[in-house]
C-alpha cells in the first residue's frame, strides 16, 4: 500500500470555535431575510429615487476618486463624505428628498468596492475588478437603509418611505432581533427587502458524524461521499431552453421597439426563476451536508479548481456562481449546525486520486465517467470518488483537519 502524501486543507472558513462547551451557550449570528415587498405607487416611486439617489452618489464618489487619484491627491471615504455634503444643497438640492442612510451606504459600498480591487491587486488576481459605474440600462438597482426599522406580521416600516406591506405575512421575525440594515433590490418588476439581522441562537451541539467531501459538477450537481446524488432539477434544464428561445425572439426584435422591451422583460423575469432554481437546489445540498447528516467536518474543494477543471465556456460561468452560492451556504448552515467546513488544497488532485489506495493517476479523460484503478482494481463511479477524496483529506490531516495553519478563523454568516 502506498502512503497517501498530505495535501494541505486551507486553514478553516467555518469553524465551530466553541466545541466541547456544552449546547447552553447562546451565541450571535448575521443572518438575512429576503422577502418579497407589496409597495403601492407612491412607495415605486420612492424606491426608484433611493435606487436612482445611491447609484448617483456610488457615481459620483467613484469619479471624484478617479480625479482626484489622476490628479496625485487621492482621497478617501471621510473626506470624500465632508466634501459631497458641503455642496450637495446646492448642486443637488433633489437629494434630500430621500433619507440620508441610504447616501451613506452608497459611499460605504463604493470605498469596500476600492478595498476588494486593492486587496486583488496586492494578492495578484488576475481579474482585479476596478469599480465600474452604475448605469440605468443595468436595471434599477438596489439601496440600502439602516436607523429605524421596524417589523410588523405584515409590515416593515423604512425610513423616510414608511410602513411597506409584506407580500409574505410573519415570515421576517417581529421580535427578537435586532435589525443592522435592509438592502431594497428590484427583479423582473418585484421588490424585494432583505433584512441583515443579528439573532441570537442556541449554541449547537458539535457534528459527531463521519465527514463528509462535496464533489460539485455540472451534469450532477453535486455528489456526496456518503453516496448521496444531487441531480440538476428537471426544471432547470426546462428553464434554460425557455430562455435561449427568448434570446433568439430578442435577436429579432427591432431595436427600440416595444416588442423588444416586452421581451426583454420576459428574459429578465426567466433569469430571475433560473437562479430561483438554482438556489433551491443548492440549499438541499447545503442541508443535507450540515443540519441532516451532521458531520464533524465538510470538505469542499478550492472555488478556482472546481471552475478550471471541469468546465467549459457558458458552463463554467453557471456553475462559478452556483459553486460560490453553495459554498455559501455551506458555510453559514455550518456554523449553525456546529459543523467545519474547510476546502481542499488547490493542488489536491481529487478526481485523479484512488479513494480505495491512494494512487494518483497521471490522466484522467474528462470524458472517463468511471474512475478505475489499475493499482488495487477499484471501480467507482468518477465524481463520488472526487468527493470521498476530499472527505478522507480530514483524516490524513494532523489535528483533525484544523489545517497546518492552525487558524481558527470565524466566518460571518451572511444568507
Ligand atoms: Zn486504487
């Protein structure tokens, strides 16, 4: 037999910190409640002046950076705050019409933009991600309130707009939380409000069960080591040529016209029931890795090898945003649950490796759907080979998976 060598996990992005206390502790999570608003006409109208107010100020903020940075005077979020204050009254009287939170945010989100571009900069990512400016033709956007919210069964109250009616009653808890902000986006011609909470749990008792490795793909979309098989909803597919059609209408469609609005429309609305779809799926993934099988520790692999590897061109786009969302997920049910999650070294060789002895295959087709060891005679179906790789990395790791690194990193939960 030969010694399988150590392939480094990257130190934790979910650790249960707190294992062994004992399930009376509460602790504090960020959690997000997205629901669908009923706003009536007058609150439309005040959603598209937020909207328009924080892609303006997102705009403005940006160009003054670009100046002032070409002219040797960067500057920075405070000043750039003191400085826009001072003339707005006079050169966009029109601002006030709206609350004040939501130009504040605008300038937050603009300077953590910056922060992000800088920090791929400094690590030399290759897709560095320079803010670029909002545009009306992108879609209305979104904005952000914080200050004084309140939940009622079948009501949110927002600053400046007022109480906005619920489409969904007694989904947002009423009590119990405290609310930190609440993000209003449209889609397709719906609002919705997602409300950034902090809520207090009870602490969860630790995962006791054998960990478990995530191999996600594109013809499955994910497979368990434990041998559990996700497919790709039915509907998706059903979804997606609906969606080529309308493209191929949109082609035939005479610029400017209204059949071309009509359907832009319907694709905008078809996008918007894909990723519904997609998220739904992944979360039955998600569930079953944490709350339903409870392990002690998920293995799932680096972001970049799963989208280089397996997938080619429209492919790879789709399931670059379905594997972020799910490790997402993955990561905040984690820590709820009182589960591990970690991901593979970025070199393991998942799908070449043999999970009955070890041995590393030179080539492996991606057409091969079979994975057969020619060492030790295994035949095990590709993809749940991937995945009981990446589960036995915990085992062949010092300290329980915890990594070399020995960080014990706290991630925060975001839905
Ligand atoms: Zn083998």
């Amino acid at each position: 037999m030969s010694i399988r060598p150590v392939w480094g996990l990257n130190s934790p992005i979910s650790t249960f910190a707190s294992r062994g206390r004992g399930g009376l502790a509460a602790m504090k999570i960020n959690r997000a409640y997205k629901t669908e608003l009923e706003p009536n006409n007058r609150q439309r109208g005040a959603f598209m002046r937020h909207s328009g107010v924080a892609r303006f100020v997102f705009n403005w903020a940006l160009a003054d950076r670009i100046e002032r940075y070409e002219a040797g005077n960067p500057t920075n979020l405070y000043e750039q705050k003191q400085r826009f204050n001072a003339l707005k009254d006079e050169q966009f009287p029109w601002i006030r019409q709206t609350a004040y939170c939501t130009t504040e945010r605008a300038f937050r989100n603009l300077d953590t933009a910056y922060q992000n571009f800088f920090r791929r900069v400094k690590k030399g990512v290759e897709q560095k991600g320079f803010p670029r400016f909002k545009s009306r033709k992108q879609g209305i956007g979104s904005f952000t309130m914080r200050g004084c919210i309140h939940i009622e069964h079948n009501r949110i109250k927002l600053p400046r707009i007022g109480w906005v009616r619920l489409k969904e009653q007694g989904y947002l808890p009423d009590n119990g939380i405290k609310i930190l902000s609440v993000n209003v986006s449209e889609r397709a011609g719906r609002w919705f409000a997602s409300v950034q909470a902090e809520v207090d749990i009870p602490e969860p008792e630790a995962g006791t069960g054998e960990s478990v490795g995530v191999d996600f793909g594109i013809k499955t979309l994910a497979v368990c080591s434990d041998g559990t098989i996700f497919e790709n909803p039915k509907a998706l597919a059903k979804s997606e040529r609906k969606l080529k059609r309308l493209q191929r209408e949109l082609a035939r469609r005479k610029r400017g016209s209204k059949n071309r609005a009509k359907t832009k429309r319907k694709i905008a609305k078809r996008h918007a029931k894909i990723a519904n779809i997609r998220k739904h799926a992944l979360h039955n993934v998600s569930y079953h890795v944490t709350a339903k099988t409870k392990p002690s520790t998920v293995v799932v692999e680096d972001l970049n090898v799963a989208g280089m590897l397996k997938n080619h061109c429209l492919a790879k786009a789709i399931s670059d945003v379905s594997f972020g969302e799910l490790r997402r997920q993955i990561e905040y049910k984690g820590q709820w649950y009182g589960v591990d999650v970690v991901t593979a070294g970025r070199f393991y060789p998942s799908s070449k490796t043999c999970s009955g002895c070890g041995s590393v295959k030179p080539l492996l087709k991606l057409s091969e759907r079979k994975f057969v060891c020619e060492k030790c005679g295994v035949v095990i179906d590709r993809d749940l080979n991937a995945a009981k790789n990446l589960a036995s990395l915990v085992e062949c790791e010092p300290s329980n998976g915890r990594g070399l690194s020995g960080e014990l990193g706290r991630t925060e939960t975001l839905l």
